[in-house]
C-alpha cells in the first residue's frame, strides 16, 4: 500500500514553468514504477511521463507532446516523483495525476498494482 499527494500545481502564463512533485508514503519506494497522467476538461485520462524502479535504472519514458519540455526524476530518498514541466502551452492545462505501480513476477504470473494521487490541477494561460 502506498498514498502519494501531489503539490506544485497552479496558474502560468505560457512559455513558463511549474515543477509537480508527489510525495509518497509507504516502504520499498525504489520498487514501484511511477508515472505522471493528466485529464483535461471533458478529456480522458492520458499518459504524459514515467520513469522506471530503480533496479531497471529508472529508464524515462515520455509522451510525444511533452517531449523535450518536460523531464520526469525521482528521489528515492525523499519518496518523492517530480515533473519539471518548461515551456507550457494552454493545452497543457489539466488535472496532472501521480501513479506508482508495483509489479510483482512469480514464476509465469505477472501482477500490476496501481496507486494513485488525488491529482493537481495546472492552468496555462494565453
């Protein structure tokens, strides 16, 4: 079991910057996967960034419409998953929510338990 609360949301004007973080609580950190998703208004939940366990050497993986501006790190010694996110477009605007999944591997069996925050919003404006 894991609870993460996501902080760092707010209003910016486009072309700026705001750094999302999601503090998580609950042991062997290191061993989840962890990701950022967001809903838009009206929208369905997509993915926009994620960064693998530790032992996978916390490879990133990004959305195409974030890449290059936006860059997902984690700190395993604070519990805690960042989203830098530069150069904000109004498109941007949405509720940005924190996952972490936990993979468990027994024999042929593959397990995923996922966790989620209670999500921030992100307004850009024009």
């Amino acid at each position: 079991q894991v609870d993460l609360v996501e902080s760092g949301g707010g209003l910016v004007q486009a072309g700026g910057s705001l750094r999302l973080s999601c503090a998580a609580s609950g042991r062997s950190f290191g061993s989840y996967g962890l990701g950022w998703f967001r809903q838009g208004s009206g929208k369905e939940r997509e993915f926009v960034a994620a960064i693998g366990t530790t032992w996978s050497g916390g490879i990133t993986n990004y959305a195409d419409f974030v890449k290059g501006r936006f860059t997902i790190s984690r700190d395993n010694a604070k519990n805690t998953v960042y989203l830098q996110m530069n150069s904000l477009k109004p498109e941007d605007t949405a509720v940005y929510y924190c996952n972490a999944r936990l993979t468990t591997v027994q024999g042929i069996s593959v397990t995923r338990r996922d966790y989620w925050g209670q999500g921030t919003q992100v307004t850009v404006s024009s």
